[in-house]
C-alpha cells in the first residue's frame, strides 16, 4: 500500500481537480491527456510547484501541455456548496492511497482518475465524495457502489 500522507500525490490530485475545473473537463480526460508521463512529471516536481497558487500552476500546465478546454462544468451543475479543490484532492488521494503501492503510484493516478469512480466523485449533487474512505476503496475495488 503506498504511504499515507503523501504531498506529492496530494498535489497531484488536486491540481488535476484544478485543471479540469479551469478546463471544463472531465478529471479522467485530463489525466489521460497529460498521460502517464505528464503526471509523473507533476508528481515528481510537485515539491516545487506547490510554492506557486494552485491556479497559476494550472495555467502553465495548460500552455505547457497544450491542453483544451472542453463542455463539462459540474460547478454550474451544482445545486450545493461545491468542495475546494483541496478537498477533491483529498479524496483522490486517500482513494491512490489505498488501492496503490509504492512502485505504481503514477500508474494507479492515471487509473483511479480514468476509472467508472470519476464520475461519482465529480458529481457534487451526491454525497458520494462524503463517504467514509473505506467505503470508496472498497466501491472502486468492486466495481460498483455498495449497498450501505
């Protein structure tokens, strides 16, 4: 299992939240157009990209990736109080966390981030992001969500 409070993949994560939020995209298109070498990129670097906001990060990200915009906004969609991207990265996180280990970490982002998972975590009309950890690890690792 890969180490619990990791910066680096909190970072990561979180950054990928920022940029499908300035981006309009789905979370799993934007880790699967920066691929696995440009989140290893992020990943390795993160120790000195977190120096800078969040948002100005994700901006040269963008230009550096030549990354598009796309029509997905779950801000607009939401009928609640949307979670930070610190919070969204978290649970990414936590997720990469428990369902990885520490030789494919890079590897399990690009997946979690591509996987069915996605869209209930983008989706800030539910209380699926609330849910205990455990339970997320668990509904990712089946394949389905759980009956509570």
């Amino acid at each position: 299992m890969c180490k619990r409070n990791n910066d680096a993949l909190f970072f990561t994560c979180s950054l990928i939240e920022q940029l499908g939020r300035s981006l309009h995209m789905r979370r799993g298109k934007v880790a699967a157009e920066l691929g696995e070498a440009g989140i290893q990129t992020l990943y390795l670097n993160a120790d000195i990209l977190h120096c800078e906001p969040i948002e100005k990060v994700a901006d040269d990200v963008i230009t550096e990736f030549s990354l598009q915009g796309g029509d997905f906004d779950n801000l607009a969609e939401a009928r609640y109080t949307v979670p930070d991207v610190w919070t969204m990265g978290k649970v990414y996180a936590r997720l990469i966390e428990d369902v990885s280990d520490e030789d494919n970490i890079v590897e399990t982002i690009l997946q979690v981030f591509t996987s069915w998972i996605d869209g209930l975590l983008s989706d800030y009309n539910s209380a699926f992001y609330y849910q205990p950890r455990d339970y997320i690890a668990e509904c990712y690792r089946q394949k389905t969500v759980l009956d509570g």
